[in-house]
C-alpha cells in the first residue's frame, strides 16, 4: 500500500499533499554545519563502534529505494488501530461517574516506564496519544541499542540536505551522539521521545511542507495536508520495508525529481567555482565584435545551454546566436538575440542565486499533489502560459495574461465546470465603482461606447438618468454587464471554475499583450491566446462540426458547453524555476516579490525549527 494511503487512513483525509524547505544558500547565511558525504555511514559508526563502511543491512539501499515507489504495510497501520483500539477498549470498561481515569496499558519494560515518567505537558498530544496507545514501548530502541529503522532514519535526516532541507533542523549528530552516550533507561527514554519529535518534524517537513502557504502569502490558497504523527511511528515499528517507507516521504512526481537532480548538479558547479560574469556594457548584437563575447561563450557552457561550445572568436555570429536566443527562451525574455538589459542582467544572475529559487521551488512542488489529474489545465503564474496535459501527456500550450502585481491572480485549484463562447461581462464591483463610476460622474453615456449597460434590482436602467455624482464605492447600488461583441472585456468565449475569487480563463480583445515577453497586465484574471484552439481541446469529446466557432462569431449566438467526459481540473500555478523532460532548466522574474516572502519565511522557520 502506498504511504499516501497510509496517511489517509491514519488522517482520514482525502487528499497527502507535500512540501520540504530550507536551501543551501540560506545555510551559509546562518552557517550552519553541512553534513556531506559519508553521513550515514559516519553516524552508523558513531551509534555501533562498528568499523568504517559497516553500514547496518539495508542502508546501503536508501539511496537505491529513493525512486522506487513506496510501500507502508497494511500492518504498520493494523497494529496502530489495534493498539489504539484496545486503550480505547479498557477505556470503556473503567466505572462510569466514579472519576476514575481511563484504564493505561501498564509498561512492560524499564524503558518503557521511564517513557512513561517523561511524557510530560511539554509533549505534543499527537506523541503522548501514540506513546500511551502501544503502552510506552520505545519506537527506536530494542535491547539497549537503536533498531535498525533508527539507524536508518537519523541516517535520512541527516542527508535531508539534498531536499533542500536544513539537517540541522532535525539533530541527526545528536541524536547519534545522544544514542552512544546512553546508559540508563532514562537515558534511552529521552532519546526515543527526541528521536520520535525530530523524526515527525523532519518527515512532516519532506512530506507536506516546512510552511503553510497560506500563513506565509494569503494568495497562496494551497491546504497540504499533514500526515498524522501515529502514522509516521507505527510505520517505523511496523513496516516491512522502511527505507522504502523512507524514500517515499518527498514528493514521487518525475518535476520534483527532476529540480532535485538539478539542485545537485548546480551545488556541484557552485562547488567549483558557480559562474562566469559578463562584463556589462552597450548593447550586443548580432555581427558585431565585442572582447566580451568570450566571457558570454564561457557562461553560456557553464550554464549548459546547447551550442554555445560549437563557437569561437569575438565576434558574436553563428552558433553563438542560438546559444543566447536559447538561454533567452530559458529565461522567460524575447528571444531575438540581442542582448541588451534584461538579458545582462539574467546572464548574470548569480548561482548562488539560482540555487535558492531552486530551492524554493522544490518546496512549492512539496505543496502540490503528485497526481494533478488524468485532465487538467495547468498555469503557471509566473511563466505567463498554460498548457493542457491527458493522461500525462501536453496535449496544448498558449501564452497567457496574468493578474499585473497590484491585482497578482492567486494560486489555487478548481475544476471547469463550464464553456460559454458570446459571454456577458458582468463587470467586477472594484472596477465598476474605481474605474467605470468616476466616467460615469463626468459624462453619463460614457459607457454606452463599450457596450455596457446598468442594472438595478435586476432591471435595466438609462444611465443618462441617475444622478451618479450621489454614489461613491461605498453606495453603488448598480450592476454593469457588457454586451456580447468583439470588444468585450472577455472576447467571445470564457471558460468557467466558478471561485471565491472570481477569476476565470477568457479571450480578449487585446491581442497585441500576447507578443509582450512578460505578460503581468490583467485585474487578476487569466486571459489565454487563441482560445478557441483551447476550446477546441478541452471540448474534443462533443464531436464539434468543422467551422463552428466562425458560426458562433458571425451569429454572435450565446452557448453554454457544461457537459465533459471525464472532469477537467484547473490548477493555477506560481513556479519560477524548473527543469523540462529534455533537460532544460527554466528560471522566471518573481513577477509577483513571493520568492522573497517564501525566502524570508523559510528563513524564518530554520531559525525557529519549527
């Protein structure tokens, strides 16, 4: 069984989501100590006093079991419930209003009451729950020595950094040190409740975040469900396959894995040396001699962009032309092989810099579900496009209008519910009562240009007679609509997930916005290029006739399409840096400042250890 199952029924939730935390750039800020290398066989060594490279049966498999799909016994799950069930059990049988408490299973081991003895207030219900529940026995330790899953979870925690998770936030040193000093069963007591804390929050970390969306940004309406804490411990007493157990706690999606590969490869490069700069300077064009070019040759191969080697000289020509328009596409910028600001100021962006928006993605990927879907929409905010992917394959991609900063397009998650081609445009109270009322105030037919009629109380009104100068925002008690037509607000199609934040994907009549580079222009909603060629996809099922929408154009007829095959989930995105399947790695301008914010949150959280 799945562990995302195993959290489900050890939450009773519906969904697991994920998230994970910290950068390595953000630890040089706070010098923390890096665990690098042999950790796992150093804190073997540490624990057992066995010799170098004795590596406890099955460690060695961690990193193998890393991408293997993982598995919590149905038993693991079992003998929590059972465990939880008889506490629950004697319980019941205690004497009803006599004030006694409810029945304990009584300890069973020195250790076992010495846990008992330390199960103080300072200790998280969810472990006191859990402790009592399996009557006080240690999770970590059996005959005086760690079991093998704690050598293999401190083992975990402290490789956590290729997560982009700080080790130190979990003690897996400590913990080692913590283990080889003990002695008494106080001793191990107070390392198996320490091992159980750090384990929970290093798992809850991998596994679902190291923060909440939403309490860091309010636009952030993503809920990653926490995997209950008696899930996470029965797995390590009952599993039959703990590193594999392990190794899927991060997310199992290939984009994760793949900015996870990516990670290391730039930490790699950072290692030796990070990236060459690009003297600024007057613009480069293509055919003219330059003595930066061979410093721009040089960040372009330390960059990895294709071609770039395949150049030589001073002159900026040939190959080296595709190589800039390459890392211009890689970047979000106009790819037109002139290399003027925007692209200098990319070219040299530091790798430092690259590592902590890596980083920060690989968390937001730890909010998102693995599985978005046999039929979705995805946007990303940040990327100003959307595609459309089926049963796992990209079916359909447009350029995108997104929400400009001060009315930024939130990130959640919906499902289409509805096509309408000839919409209305019931104009949004803000832009009635900000934009269209003081028009109104200096000329009442102001509106009638653009098509747009006034409501109240459901009927129409003649705008050249209310007294508009008597309304303000605050006692506006009209409605605006705009006709259907070519210059309505939403062009002549919108497709409809109905939201608490009342944004949508539609055409517009502003088609010109799509050739701009960065597209950050709308009050918040999601403008999409060529929506009928959307249209067209997302309606494949209907068995539409050749030339129908040039129909609806010319008729101007109103429909509705509410009826698909299979559910279409919308899921709108905010990623700034990802690697694609053929290897390119992508990084986009934080349009929106919400890198900064995670990076301060997140900052934040390390110091705190949450």
């Amino acid at each position: 069984m799945m562990f995302r199952m195993a959290v489900i029924m050890g939450s009773f939730m519906d969904r697991f989501s994920r998230a994970g935390q910290v950068r390595f750039s953000v630890w040089a800020v706070f010098s923390v100590r890096e665990v690098i290398g042999d950790a796992a066989g150093f804190l073997y060594t540490l624990t057992t006093g066995e010799s170098e490279g004795g590596f406890p049966m099955g460690l060695e498999s961690i990193w193998a079991h890393r991408i293997v799909h993982k598995t919590v016994t149905a038993g693991a799950m079992v003998a929590f419930l059972m465990s939880a069930s008889t506490v629950l059990a004697q319980s019941n049988t205690a004497t009803a209003g006599d004030g006694a408490a409810p029945a304990v299973l009584e300890p069973a081991s020195p250790i076992a009451s010495s846990l008992q003895a330390a199960l103080g207030p300072d200790v998280p219900d969810s472990l006191m729950q859990h402790y009592t529940a399996r009557a006080f026995a240690p999770v970590w330790v059996a005959d005086n020595s760690l079991t093998e899953n704690a050598h293999l979870a401190i083992a975990a925690m402290a490789a956590s950094n290729d997560h982009a998770l700080n080790p130190a936030n979990y003690r897996p040193l400590e913990l080692a040190g913590q283990a080889e000093r003990a002695q008494t069963p106080d001793d191990w007591a107070r390392f198996d409740l320490d091992m159980s804390t750090e384990f929970v929050r290093y798992a809850t970390h991998l596994s679902s975040g190291r923060v909440q969306p939403n309490e860091v940004n309010k636009a952030l309406n993503v809920f990653p469900d926490r995997p209950e804490p008696a899930a996470l411990l029965s797995a390590a007493t009952g599993s039959d396959d703990f590193a594999t157990f392990l190794a899927e706690l991060p997310p199992q999606s290939d984009n994760y894995a793949r900015l996870k590969r990516r990670l290391a490869q730039y930490r790699q490069k950072a290692a030796t040396g990070g990236f060459t700069s690009v003297p600024d300077g007057e613009v480069l064009k293509p055919g003219m001699r330059d003595a930066r070019v061979p410093f721009l040759r040089k960040r372009l191969m330390e960059e990895d962009i294709p071609g770039a080697d395949g150049h030589s000289g001073q002159v900026y020509d040939g190959a080296l032309i595709e190589a800039v328009k390459t890392f211009q596409e890689y970047h979000g910028l106009a790819t037109d092989g002139v290399i003027g600001p925007n692209t200098f100021a990319r070219l040299n962006i530091s790798i430092e810099q690259k590592l902590i928006q890596m980083e920060l993605n690989m968390e937001r990927r730890r909010w998102m579900r693995d599985d978005l879907g046999d039929f979705y929409i995805f946007v990303n905010l940040a990327d100003q496009n959307l595609k459309v992917v089926k049963n796992g394959k990209t079916i359909h991609t447009a350029r995108v209008v997104v929400g400009k900063p001060f009315h930024a397009t939130p990130v959640f998650s919906d499902t289409l519910e509805y096509v309408e081609v000839n919409p209305y445009w019931n104009v949004p109270y803000s832009i009635a009562t900000r934009e269209y009322l003081p028009d109104l105030q200096q000329n009442p037919s102001a509106l009638s240009s653009k098509n747009i009629r006034v409501f109240q109380n459901g009927s129409e009104v003649a705008a050249t007679q209310v007294g508009w100068n008597a309304y303000s925002r605050q006692n506006f008690p009209f409605r605006l609509r705009q006709d259907p037509g070519p210059s309505n607000a939403l062009g002549r199609i919108k497709f409809m997930f109905p939201n608490e934040f009342n944004i949508y994907i539609h055409d517009t009549p502003s088609k010109s916005l799509f050739s701009q580079a960065e597209r950050a222009f709308s009050h918040g909603c999601i403008r999409v290029s060529d929506p009928f060629a959307l249209a067209d996809v997302i309606l494949a099922d209907h068995n539409l006739p050749d030339g129908v929408w040039k129909r609806y154009l010319e008729s101007g007829e109103r429909d509705v399409f509410s009826k698909f095959s299979q559910p279409v989930e919308v899921h709108l995105t905010y990623l700034t840096a990802w690697m694609n399947k053929d290897g390119s790695t992508h990084f986009r301008h934080d349009i929106y400042d919400r890198d900064k914010v995670l990076l301060d949150a997140l900052r934040t959280a390390m110091t705190d250890n949450l």
